[in-house]
C-alpha cells in the first residue's frame, strides 16, 4: 500500500528545515505509535524500518521513547535461568 500524505509546502519547508527525510520521519512516527499501541512487532519494525539487527530495533525504539517492559519478576527469571547454567 502506499500512502500520500498532503502537506502545504510552507508547512513542509519548516518541517523539513531540522533536516531528515521528512518522508522517513513520517513512517518512523507512524511505526512508533502503532508499535505502542501492539498493533506492530518487532519483527515488523524491522521489515517496515530495512533494519538488520535487533541493536538497530533498541536504538529506534529508544529514540522515540518507547521502553520495553521488563519486570522484577523477567529478572528473577533470567538470574534463575543463569544460575541454573551456572553463570
């Protein structure tokens, strides 16, 4: 699908004056709130993005503020599991 979004070019011009493709700013907005929203998953940032990695993935979704809960109860888990392999 592709999708046209129409901006008035002055308001374009100011919004693309911090520099960036405002094309890809757009997308990464859009892939940000529908990740928080659980509509998305990372495997699907990663197709929508073009990323690589899973480091590239925790980069974007450290920048746009989107933390990935973890719970005392996920580290108790992960120090049982590790203590278990004897690490």
């Amino acid at each position: 699908m592709e999708l046209t979004v129409h901006i008035p070019d002055d308001l374009a011009s100011r919004m693309s004056a911090s520099g960036g493709d405002l094309s890809r700013r757009a997308l990464e907005a859009l892939v940000a709130e529908e990740y928080k929203r659980g509509h998305l998953a990372k495997p699907d940032l990663r197709r929508l993005l073009g990323f690589e990695t899973s480091d590239q993935i925790d980069s974007f979704l450290k920048a746009h503020d989107i933390w990935i809960d973890y719970t005392f109860e996920d580290l108790e888990r992960e120090r049982a599991s590790l203590q278990r392999l004897g690490l």
